[in-house]
C-alpha cells in the first residue's frame, strides 16, 4: 500500500547555516524535484523549500527504506555529510504528514506564528511540482487540502493579525490615522537602526518623502541613501515638523529634542492636520506632554512594546483554536485515506462486472448480427449503462468507508462473492486505473460524484 | 403599513451587528442582501403609494419619515458600497429599523394632497430636505465612530474599534463628503420652502399656511440645523477644524434633526401637519 512521508528540516530542529546549506532554491528546484522522483523509491514528491525550512513530501511503499534514501539525497545533493546532518532531521509518515503539512500552511509551525506568507511558499512548492509532473492523485489531494486548511484557519481565527514587531506596529498605527500613506512626509531624528526598520516599512506603504536628520550629517546621509530620503540638516528639524505627519525620533540624546511649545507652535501652520510621533528612543526624544496636544499622536516604545505583547498575547489566544481546525482537518483528510483503500476492491468489481458484460455480448454476436449499426450501438449503451446502475450504489458505499478495519471487512466480503481476484495494491497499478476508478469515465450517468 | 421591510431592516441590523462583532464577513454579506432587500420592498411599497395617490407619499411626519428611512438606507448601501466599507452599518441600520417601526405600527393611510400642496415646489421642497437629513444621518454616524477610533488611538490602548473601523482620515473625509451634499440639499429645501410658503399665503386662507413663519418649531429648528452645519464647513474650510470636532458637530446637528422629526413633528409644529 503506497503511503505518504515526509523528511525535513526546519527553524525548530537546524541552525540556520544548516538551512541555508539545505536550501533548495540555491541549486534549483526544478533540479531538486528531478532528483527526487527519479529515486525508486518515490512515486510522487514535493519539494518545499523556504528560509525557515526544507522539506521533501513524497509517495512511497515503505517508510523506513525511504527515510534512508531520502537521508542519502539530501546529503549527497547538498553536499552535507550524514553525520551533521542526521540530529536535525525529522520525518513523519501517513497521516503524520497531513498533520505536519495542515499546521505548516495554517502558520503554526512557522518562526513568527500566523505570518500569512507561508501559504502562498507551499502553494508555489506545490505549482512547481505539479508542473514538472512531479504529483498524483495522493499528493494533490494532501496539498489542496492543506490550502483549504489554511485559509479557514486565517478567515475563522484572528492567528495572523496584529503586528508583532514594534516598527510594524508603528506602521499599522500610521495607516490606521491617515490611512493610505502615499500622500504624507515622514521625518526621521536619529539615524539608528531602529530608525533603519522603520522607515523601510514605511517606505513599502509608499510614503510620498522621506527626510532623515542626525547630528552627524553623515549619517543622515548613509540613512537617506539607505532608505530613498534626502537627508536635513539639524537645524531644520523645527520647520520641518508643519510638513511631515510621521515623526521617528531615535537619538542617543539625554535631554528631548522636540518640545511640546514648537510642536504647539506649528499646529497652527499645519491648519490641524493630525501629527503621528513615534519616539523610540529612551530616554525620550520628545516632550511627553506633547501628547495631549489634539491631534498629535505621541506613542514612546513602551507604548509600541505594551501593542506588540498584546498582539502576541491575542494571537497565541487563537492557537488554539487553529489547533482545532487543522485537527478537524486531518481527520477529514484521514478518511479520505481509508476511503481510498476501497479502490483496488472497487476497480477489481468493476472489471469483473466489465468482464460478464462483454462475455455475455460475444456470445450473443450471432444474434445481433442482424442489426443495423445504430441499433448494435444501443446495445452496447444499453448494457453497459445497467452495468454502471448496478455498481453505482456499492461504489459509493464503499468509497464512504471511512475506517480501515470496514473497508478490509467489505473488500473481503465482496471477494468471496463475486470472486474476485485477491485485489493487488493501489501502488502496483498504474495510476491511471486508480484515477479510473475515482472518476470513471462513465457514460452520461454518473457513477461518482 | 406593510411589515415586511421592517422586518427586513431588522434582520439586517442584527446581520451587522453579528459582523460587527464577530467580524464574520458572512453575516456582513447577508447584512447587506438583507439590507438591500428591505430597500427594494420598500421602495416597492412607495412606488405603490405613489400610484395611489398620484404623488410621492410625503404628506404627515409618519409618510416623511418612511421615505427618510428610504432615503437614508439607500444613502447608506451606496456609501457602502463606493467605500468598501461595512463596520459603519452597525450604527445606523438598527437606528432605521427603529424609524421604520413608526409608519409600521401607526395605523397611517396614504391620502391624496390638500390643494394648498399641489405644488411642484412642495415636492422639491419635501425630497430635498429628506434627503438632506438623510446624509446628516450617515454624517453622524461616520462622526460617532470617528471619535471612537480617536479616542481609542489617543489613549494608546488600542483593540475593538482599532480592528474593526477605516482609518481616521478615511472616515474624516466621508463625515466631509455627506455634510457637504446634506448641507446643499438643506439650503436647498430652505429656500424653496421659504419661496412656496410666500407664494401658498397669498393664495391660501388655511391657517396652517398663514402661520409658517420663523417663530414656527419646525421652522426655527431647522434654521438652527442650517447654522450648525454651516458651520461645521465653515470651521471645516476656514479655521482648520477636523476629526473629532467636526465629529461631534455632526452628531449634535443631526440630533436637532431627530428632535426636529419626532417630538416637533408630531406634537409641537402648527404649520407641518398636514
């Protein structure tokens, strides 16, 4: 009986200069996927390779023979010695994967937990596979059904909202003030990292400018260059708060730069416009009485920190009802499974069936001789539809088994029946017979649905 | 009055609210259907009214407030849709179901004009002030919610309207958007009014027509609207006024327009009873 494995490494098991060693992208996955499915031992495969993980989703017969082979392909394909890479490594088989894959398209297992992108890397890893002729039947159904997953986790859980990093949560606290950002200055004092981060995530909301002031004006200029602003010399920062709306304020200074009076002072040039301060610097750079000024948004980096925490705090909230669905999932998934074993037993019935039919009309040929073509025609319909009438209910039936033990209970039932011949193994037909057998390409009625 | 868009508008503010709260786009969706079939019902029932009586069925508070729940619905699903926007239903819809239940239970007929209003200045005169109070509704609604996300953001502690609302600047120029077209629409029906009104004394002797003047309730209230919504765009334009100011403005002229509706227009007015 073929079977789902998986052989991986991810941010929870390997250093990172592990991964990067493992990363598939490097050499090319078309390359990698050609590797894999060329092993014996692999009917189907996917290659899932990101920054946080390298994973291989194969069909195969056996797990053990395939762990050690697939350990073999990894090591000789990234040219990594067994030794250093064998404690890192973990795999799972059979509906151990489905599990494994559900929470890893939901977010769960990734670095930053609920962070939406991971779903769209498997859907691509998927593609890739799928255009190379890399997957079958098994494998498609485990991958769309891990898309599924993950999209109900993200529309009926909150798991990937919230920012989580204190210069996004500036971000988001930006677009939530002025909404698109396309139209409004941002001013940066102090040219430290923490000014760094942010004003990239600025800069991908599109902000119409940036300007970058520092004490050292060499600075202010290695950050403007960095970031795609112009940099502003120290004494401009006054009138430079009636045109900016976002202020990040990051410097070294023991005592505040900007204070309530010149902030106070420009309200009226800026004609009320809402003013956003982000002061990240401790010990602050700006007056904290500012803040109580109307339309001046003041938040220092405990404020940031205290939005952050309670983000995670919510988001860790909803992991457990992640949990829930990716488990609903899997077994709605592990049915399935069972239910596919139901398939030699259901194409062996058919053939039988196939077999009287066409039996029963050569031995008629004699009679229908007379017959026009058309009417010769009829016949053929005419049989072989009573054929698929006949089979349509137990095919179903046993197609809905969803318990392993019941499905070998039926098979063997049926066996003894009507004879047949003891089944052979889904994985030793082509796949073909198996995919016939799913969706048969039945005449008109349709035998399964 | 028929029940059914009452029960619809109902029916759609319970959907808001489930989205609203849950944040399920689900109920958000059937919210608006709902919603959108509790307009169309309606507007079927006006269409009807008007058929019987030969004009738009506006004569009496209960007839106008109909059509200004209507008028306020439709308002709304354009807003909403033009906007993308669905978390302002939950403060407005319920409100219109409230309305709604008025001409519902009041045992109301629609009956053909007085003489004193076949005018073609009493229709524009009614439709443009009912629209205007309309966009005053929408006005204040956006105004409510734009202090509640303001205040939220000002005490740094931010969760339930955060989540759920459009920013700040967003709601700010939608507040701008209906105060301007329901400011037009006002000055409008003022004028007009004041026009026909002038016209009716010379000709009419109903008592009702020869005491319209300034010191009537309904009269005076709604100069006063007109006053403090000039001046919300004045302070708008002129003074620099935003956000949560304008907000409240708006919140409290249309409060004038609701006291204006019910209280006055039931009991108090001696000239808009007809």
């Amino acid at each position: 009986m073929s079977q789902l494995f998986l052989l991986g490494v991810s941010h929870h098991t390997a250093p990172v200069d592990l991964r990067e060693q493992l990363d598939f992208a490097r050499r090319g996955l078309p390359d990698a996927l050609a590797a894999v499915i060329d092993r014996p031992a692999c009917g189907e495969a996917v290659v899932l390779s990101t920054c946080n993980r390298a994973e291989l989703y194969v069909r195969c017969d056996d797990a053990m023979e395939t762990r050690e082979d697939l350990v073999r392909f990894l090591g000789e394909f990234h040219d990594v010695d067994r030794e250093s890479l064998a404690p890192h490594l973990y795999d799972f088989a059979s509906v151990d994967v489905a599990r494994h894959l559900f929470r890893v398209a939901a977010g769960l297992d990734s670095l930053v937990v609920g962070e939406p992108q991971i779903l769209g890397q498997v859907k691509d890893a998927f593609t890739a596979a799928s255009d190379a002729g890399c997957t079958g039947s098994l494998l498609n159904k485990l991958f769309h059904w891990s898309f599924a997953t993950g999209k109900r986790v993200r529309s009926e859980t909150e798991l990937g909202q919230g920012a989580v990093s204190v210069s996004y949560a500036a971000v988001s606290l930006a677009r939530k003030i002025f909404g698109s950002l396309s139209k409004h200055d941002v001013l940066l004092v102090g040219a430290g990292e923490m000014c760094e981060l942010t004003a990239m995530h600025l800069r991908a909301q599109e902000v119409r400018r940036i300007a970058v002031a520092s004490r050292t004006s060499g600075h202010a200029t290695a950050l403007a260059d960095k970031v795609g602003g112009s940099a502003l010399p120290w004494s401009e920062i006054e009138q430079t708060l009636a045109t900016a709306d976002i202020v990040v304020t990051a410097t070294g200074s023991p005592t505040p730069i900007i204070t309530r009076e010149s902030i106070a002072a420009v309200m009226r040039t800026r004609r009320n416009r809402p003013l956003f301060i982000i002061d990240i610097a401790v010990p602050r750079d700006v007056e904290a009485s500012a803040g109580a000024i109307e339309q001046v948004f003041l938040y220092n980096i405990d404020d940031l920190q205290g939005i952050v925490s309670e983000n995670l705090a919510r988001r860790s909230a909803q992991i457990a009802r992640a949990e829930a669905i990716v488990a609903e999932e899997v077994d709605g998934f592990m049915a399935w499974l069972h239910s596919r074993r139901a398939v030699p037993t259901v194409v062996a019935l058919r053939e039988r069936f196939e077999a009287i039919r066409l039996a029963e009309l050569k031995r008629l040929e004699g009679k229908l001789t007379p017959l026009t073509p058309a009417d010769r025609a009829r016949v053929e319909d005419v049989t072989r539809l009573i054929v698929e009438k006949l089979l349509l209910t137990p095919t179903e039936r046993l197609k809905g088994l969803s318990s392993a033990d019941t499905v070998r209970l039926y098979s063997e039932a049926l066996g003894q029946l009507f004879d047949l011949e003891s089944p052979r193994p889904a994985a030793q037909r082509p796949d073909d017979a198996v995919a016939e057998a799913e969706h048969p390409a039945a005449p008109k009625t349709s035998v399964t649905s | 009055m028929n029940i059914a868009p009452l029960l619809l508008y109902a029916a759609a503010a319970v959907g808001y609210a489930w989205h609203f709260g849950k944040r399920s786009s689900r109920a958000g969706r059937a919210a608006t259907t709902m919603l959108a079939a509790a307009a169309l019902v309606h507007t079927f029932i006006i269409g009807m009214q008007t058929t019987e009586v030969g004009h738009l069925p506006v004569v009496g508070t209960t007839g106008a407030l109909s059509i200004f729940v209507w008028l306020s619905s439709i308002a709304y699903l354009y807003t909403e849709t033009t906007s993308n926007e669905r978390s302002m239903g939950v403060f407005i819809v319920p409100l219109l179901a409230l309305l709604q239940i008025i001409p519902t239970v009041s045992r109301y007929q629609v009956v053909a004009r007085p003489p004193v209003l076949e005018s073609p200045w009493f229709a524009l005169h009614v439709s443009s002030l009912l629209f205007a109070y309309a966009s005053f509704a929408l006005a204040c609604v956006i105004g409510i919610t734009y202090v509640l996300l303001f205040k939220e953001l000002k005490a740094k502690h931010i969760g339930f309207f955060y989540d759920r609302l459009p920013s700040l600047q967003v709601l700010d120029v939608m507040n701008a958007r209906a105060v301007t077209i329901g400011w037009t629409c006002l000055s409008v029906g003022l004028v007009v009014g004041g026009v026909w009104a002038t016209q009716a004394q010379a000709e009419f002797s109903d008592p009702r027509v020869q005491a319209m003047s300034v010191l009537d309730p309904t009269i005076f209230v709604a100069l006063l609207c007109w006053i403090v919504y000039s001046f919300e765009l004045y302070a708008r334009r002129a003074i620099g006024w935003t956000g949560w100011r304008t907000a409240w403005l708006s919140a409290i002229g249309f409060a004038i327009v609701l006291l204006n509706f019910l209280p006055i227009g039931y009991f108090l007015t001696r000239t808009h009873n007809f």
